[in-house]
C-alpha cells in the first residue's frame, strides 16, 4: 500500500509535465505543491474562491478570485495542466467544476487531482463526530490551521461517483490510485500514527482514504 499521496502525485505529475507547461491550480488555497515543479510550469496560475487565501499564495504567478462551481474566466485550451489538491470533495457543483476543467484544458492536456475517498471508513466515521471535535482532530493530529477548513460536500468522492463525473465531463483516467493517507491525522500524537497505518493496510484498495488521479480530455465530440 502506498502511504504518501505525494509519491503518487510526483509519478502522474512527472508524466503529464512537458518543459514549458501552462497550469492552473483550482482551489490553490495559501499554498501549493506545483512550487516544486516550475522547472517545467512556465505560468502558474491560481483559483480561489477564497481571496484572502489565493492572494496570500506566494508561488502562483498570477491569482484570480473565481467559484470554480460557475464558469471559469479562461479561454477554451488556456492551459496544459489543471491540479486539484483537495478541492473535489468542497464543490457544490463538481461536475460543472469538471466541465469547465475539460472546456479550458488543451487536447493534449492533463487534469491531476487529489481528494478525500468518501468509501473509507475513517472518513465516514469523521463524518459521524461533531463539528469542533473534528477541528480539534485535523488541528492536533494533522495540523490543519481552523482558517484552512472548509465546508466539503463529497459529491464526487468515491472511486465510482469520481468515475462517473470524469466521465461525464469528457475526462478518460490514465491513471487512479487509491493511497493510505489516514495517518496524517495521527502524525503528532505517539503511536496513533502506527495504528492507523496498520489499520488502513488491512482495507481493500477502494477504501482508502485518499484518491490521486490524472485524466486526459476527450474530444467534445466523443464526450
Ligand atoms: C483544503 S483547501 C486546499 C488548498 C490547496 N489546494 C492546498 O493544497 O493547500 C481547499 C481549497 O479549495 C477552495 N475551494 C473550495 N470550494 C471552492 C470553489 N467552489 N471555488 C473555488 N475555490 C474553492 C477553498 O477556498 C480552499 O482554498
């Protein structure tokens, strides 16, 4: 079982980068991992519907102020790569979200995202407990700042209904692997860690907790 998403990420990224790639980050949020990457992104631009956090992001070159559930202020193909890191499971709308993904893609595009499996177990039961104890939970274990929680809707958050809205969107999957990730929430409590990693190996590939996937654009006339 692959314990780290960004492994996983690093591996589709690697593949979908070309030397002078154009990429949008939707829902960049106050930071973001293609940081690492600009040897191959020659713009970055980055989508928030939170502009206090989008305009605090140091590494995107330039930040737009936009609700990825409407329509997006890009022209058709304006980019090679959009990236999605934990943004899916917060829209109200994913498969407009997705839509628009596919609309400002080039052909030959790639789409990456990362997002919480609604199928595991863990997450389902984080669901069960009250508002402030979950808080408590992402700030102690995972520390998750209270300012960079935000309301999820999960509408596309299992492998099939992720499956099924890519699809209708026009998006083929190259790629999607399902990886352990539910012991960031123990990483800063002794041994919580250890356990949660064992207790993640033990599930079926569907049901852990974190969705990393990359997808290439169909033509419209086969969507
Ligand atoms: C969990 S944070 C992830 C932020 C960033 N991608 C990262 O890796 O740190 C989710 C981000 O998605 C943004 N977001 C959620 N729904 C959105 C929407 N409908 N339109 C634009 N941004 C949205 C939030 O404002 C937030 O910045």
């Amino acid at each position: 079982m692959e314990t780290d998403h960004t492994v996983v990420e690093r591996r589709l990224l690697d593949r979908a980068l070309r030397p002078d790639t154009v990429a949008l980050d939707a829902g960049c949020g106050r930071r973001t991992r293609l940081r690492d990457y600009r040897d191959r992104i020659v713009r970055l631009v980055g989508v928030d519907a939170d502009d206090d956090a989008g305009r605090a992001n140091p590494h995107v070159d330039e930040f737009v102020h936009a609700d990825l559930d409407e329509a997006l202020p890009f022209g058709d193909a304006s980019f090679d790569l959009v990236y999605a890191n934990f943004v899916v499971e917060h829209l109200a709308r994913p498969q407009q979200a997705f839509a628009e993904w596919h609309r400002v893609l080039e052909p030959d595009g790639t789409l990456v995202l990362l997002t919480s499996n609604r199928a595991s177990p863990f997450l389902r039961g984080g669901d069960l407990l009250p508002h402030r104890l979950r808080l408590l939970i992402k700030r102690r274990g995972a520390g998750v700042e209270e300012r960079d929680v935000y309301p999820t809707h999960y509408l596309a958050n299992t492998p099939s209904r992720l499956a099924e809205a890519t699809a209708a969107a026009g998006f083929e999957p190259v790629a999607v692997e399902l990886v352990g990730t539910a012991h960031r929430y123990g990483a800063r409590i002794p041994g919580a860690a250890a356990v949660l990693r064992t207790v993640e190996r033990m599930l079926p590939a569907a049901r852990r907790s974190t969705i990393v996937a990359a997808y290439r654009p169909l033509p419209v006339r086969n969507v």
